[in-house]
C-alpha cells in the first residue's frame, strides 16, 4: 500500500534544484561566453537589462515567501536616520571633541548627543513592541531599513527583547552593511527603492518616523501620499519629536496655501516617548498596552 501511493504521489519530473545540481561543465563549453547553462543558473544572463522585470518579479517574491514561512504578518516598520548614534557612542565622541578643543567640533558633537535620545527611544519603543505583542494572537515584529542609527536601534530593542526582527537592506554606492541585531534569515538585501518600500507597507500596521534626512522624508511621504489617496489604507503614522518635525516642515502652509486640505494633517501624530507611540497603537486595534516582563534593555548585544 505504502509503495502504491509513493508511486501515485511521485513527481513527474525532476526539480529544478535536482537539474541544478546534477548539471556539469563541459570543457568545451564551460567559457564565459557559452550558454550551455541553465537559464535560471546563468547569473550573466539575468543581468541583462532585457531581464529587469523579472528581477523586480523575483525582488517582491523572495521577501514575501520568506517573511510568510516565518509567520511575518503584522509589522511595526521604524524610520529614521542613519547617523543618530547610540548615546555612550555619542559620549564618547563629545569627549574626544573636548580633548581637541575646537568649538565646532565640541558643537557638532553636543547636538550628536542630543540627537542620541532618539537612537535610545528607538530601541525602548522596539523593545516594548516585541514584548508587548508576544501576548497577542499575532505577534507585532519590528521591520527597519537594516543599516546604522535608528535602524540599528530598531533591530537592536527587538533583539534585546528576544524576539525576531526584519531588516530591509539596500545596495548603495557607498558600503553599508546590516547593523548585527537583525534576525539573520529576516535581513534581506535589494536592488530596487521601489520594492523595499513595497515591502515596508505590505505588512505594517504602523509606521514610526524618527528623525532622518533625505531618505526618511521620501519614505515618509510617500506612504502619505498613498494614504491620502486611498491607494493603501489608513494606519497610524507617529512622528517622533514634536520640535523637530515642526521645524523641519510647515504644515501649516501646506493647508494654508490649499496645497493639502486640513484633514490631512490628521494622517499623522506627534509623539515624544515609546510608550505614547504604543499606546496610540495599541487604541487603534484595540490591543492590551500593557506588557510583561518589560524592564530597561541590557547595553550589551
């Protein structure tokens, strides 16, 4: 019976990993310039320009499977700056700047400092995140850009927390590599700004801004713009930093000017502290706030 319903069930034919393996080089064809390869083997062969769009089919697909075999559904995604430093980094580089005693370094130093309150509030909001949703039905998972700054911090209060992280990394003319806390089969790498930042809505519930530069600002409007014209659906949108969101842009002449309509201010909120952010959160899908076992995060990775 047994050998009867393996013979019903076999596959018909070999898998495509099997061709892969079983395939050789021939001496005679194993040239740069032979095509004796299998088409989806020949690295030189996807390259080509003609083959963009499936490279952009195979950049949504890989995350997607991923994520769903690891049972990613629900993700807080984190924004911000990739030069916010953790506060002792920020400690350590003020002193340095004090030994030289050069002002404007002492000065650049000093609002490095400064800014490394959001680095640390960014790692306590992930921390009480991960915490928080292991008592859901659905755990929440924090989702980053995967490099330095708020990103690493992202990762980091994830990690410190126990729990799993996503990290959607980029190729950019200048090196940059995954910050260490990202959960290693969850560190993804792209091509394409328009697929990562596909895979940042695709799942996220909630989107947090920290402060950040040119690529947190194209992140965050863009996802503002998809909501105000109901191309994704409404989520909580949380600024971190009342003082510096407002300063960095004038809403109000916006609505002023009749560039925006004053209900559109309301796709966002202002927060200063993780656990506002959670809370707010939280009231729009009617969770339970409240962690357990919370507590302030080891500074040792």
């Amino acid at each position: 019976m047994d050998n009867r319903r393996q013979n019903l069930t076999a596959r018909n034919f070999p898998t495509a990993r099997d061709d892969a393996a079983a395939a050789t080089e021939l001496p005679r064809y194993g040239g740069p310039e032979s095509a004796y390869r299998l088409a989806f083997t020949d690295t030189q062969f996807l390259l080509r320009d003609e083959l963009r769009p499936v490279r952009l089919q195979l950049e949504l697909l890989k995350p997607e499977l991923v994520q769903r075999e690891h049972g990613i559904e629900s993700t807080v995604v984190i924004f911000g700056s990739a030069r916010i430093p953790p506060r002792d980094v920020a400690e350590q580089l003020l002193e340095e700047a004090r030994q030289t005693g050069d002002a404007n370094l002492i000065a650049q130093a000093q609002r490095r400092l400064a800014m490394s309150f959001y680095y640390e509030e960014a790692r306590r909001f992930a921390r009480l995140v991960t915490q928080a949703s292991r008592e859901l039905d659905q755990p929440i998972y924090v989702a980053t850009g995967g490099g330095p700054g708020i990103m690493e911090a992202g990762n980091r209060g994830a990690f410190e927390a126990g729990g799993k992280s996503v990290g959607l990394n980029i190729v950019l003319p200048h090196e940059q590599e995954p910050n260490p806390y990202i959960t290693p089969e969850l560190c993804f790498l792209f091509h394409y700004f328009g697929l990562r930042k596909m895979h940042f809505l695709m799942r996220s519930i909630a989107l947090v801004c920290f402060p950040g530069g040119f690529g947190t600002l194209d992140e965050l409007f863009e996802v503002m713009t998809l909501m105000q014209t109901g191309k994704c659906r409404r989520r909580p949108i949380l600024l971190f930093g009342r003082e510096f969101w407002s300063q960095l842009v004038n809403f109000d002449v916006l609505v002023d000017t009749g560039m925006i309509s004053p209900q559109d201010v309301e796709l966002f909120r202002f927060v200063e502290s993780a656990e506002e952010a959670w809370e707010i959160i939280c009231a729009s899908y009617t969770l339970d706030p409240r962690p357990t076992g919370a507590g302030e995060p080891d500074d040792t990775p």
